[in-house]
C-alpha cells in the first residue's frame, strides 16, 4: 500500500467516525424542560404541551403545575430531532424551554 492509499484509507476511516457521531447525536436521548413563567394561563400551557408533545390533558395538567410549583419540569423525552420539534411548537406562544442530554 503505498502513501496516497494509506492516507485515502485513514481519511475514510474519519469520515466513518465523523458520521457515526452525527447519527449518535441525533438518536441519543435529550429532554425538553420547560420553566415557569408569569405570562401565560395554565390552559395556554396545557394546550401546547398537548400540542406539542401529543400526551393527554391530564398529563399535560399534571406537567404544568410541576412546572408552576418546581419552577421547571421535564415534558418530553427522546431524540435530539424530536426534541427540536417539542421544543419548537412549545415556543410558539413564547414559553421558555431548554434542551439538555
């Protein structure tokens, strides 16, 4: 094997690691935690986490008052790009969220 095809194997071999980090990245499970704020009613927030997270009203209820008496709670779990989109739709009407691993 001569210099070019062990350099080309090498560069391969990093684009492989590169890719398998990109799909790792996008699969591992990350959370959505949404915090407490003063401006919207308990039935805004309950309806965009419904909205958001296609869970059912009561557990949307019961996410909410977490969020009003703790501050904070975690509303969803799950991929990096399903987060984005909880974490989008819940920002629609300006509530505050954070993505964490």
């Amino acid at each position: 094997m001569n210099m070019f095809e062990l350099q080309n194997l090498e560069n391969t071999a990093e684009l492989h690691e590169l890719e398998s980090e990109v799909v790792l990245e996008t699969t591992l499970a990350a959370r959505v935690i949404l915090f407490n704020d003063e401006d919207h009613t308990f039935d805004e927030v309950i309806r965009q986490i419904v909205k958001a997270t296609r869970c059912s009203a009561p557990q949307a209820e019961s996410l909410t008052l977490e969020v009003h008496f703790c501050g904070k709670a975690r509303v969803y779990e799950g991929s990096m790009n399903d987060c984005l989109r909880v974490s989008a739709v819940l920002e629609e009407i300006a509530l505050h969220t954070q993505i964490e691993f």
